[in-house]
C-alpha cells in the first residue's frame, strides 16, 4: 500500500512538517498519525532530528504578538530556512523510498 505525506510547516505545531495526504483526501487519518509522528516513521534518527529542529526553527518566522504582521524573519533568513528544509525533503523522500509520495505543500499554487 503506497503511503502519501503532504510536507508543510505550520505555526503552533513545532514537531512535525509531515500530515497525511493527498490533499482533499477525505479521511486524513493514517496510521501515523495526523499530524504525522516522526517516531513512527521509517527514517533515520539524524532525519527526524533535522526534521523536528526545522519545525521549531519555523516558529521563530511568526510576530507572536502580532501574527497577522509580518515576519520577523529577514529574505536572507527565510532563503537559508527554504534551503534546509529543502534538502530535508530531498533526505527524507530518498529514505522513505519508492512506496511513500511526499507532497511538497509549503508553497501551495
């Protein structure tokens, strides 16, 4: 059975870029959990590491006490935060292997 993540960073959820997919499915609920629980999955430590340290990482690009101003975060900073969290895409689709699709969601069209 091929697995579908859908790969975004959200506010207020530091552990996790990973929820079950495809987008639009109508039952969302996995056996990894939704939001998905990097324990469960078949990655290695070093990856669910980056993977968690990018999702805290992301909590600091919101103006908690003004969410609906803009991000504290510099291009310069949100340019390096896209370049790691594409190459943690790029580790974790190679490690999750043929029956897994991983959706890049984060910058939805």
């Amino acid at each position: 059975m091929p697995y579908h993540l859908r790969f975004f960073f959200e506010c207020g959820v530091p552990h996790t870029p990973l929820w079950p997919g495809p987008s639009g499915a109508p039952d969302l609920d996995g056996p990894y959990g939704s939001p998905c629980e990097l324990d469960l999955l078949p990655i290695t430590p070093d990856t669910r590491i980056r993977l968690e340290g990018l999702c805290e990482w992301y909590q600091s690009s919101l103006d908690w006490d003004d969410p609906g101003g803009p991000s504290p975060w510099s291009e310069e900073q949100r340019e390096q935060f896209d370049r790691q969290a594409d190459g943690a895409l790029e580790t974790l689709r190679r490690e999750l292997g043929d029956g897994w699709t991983v959706e890049d969601r984060r910058h939805p069209s």
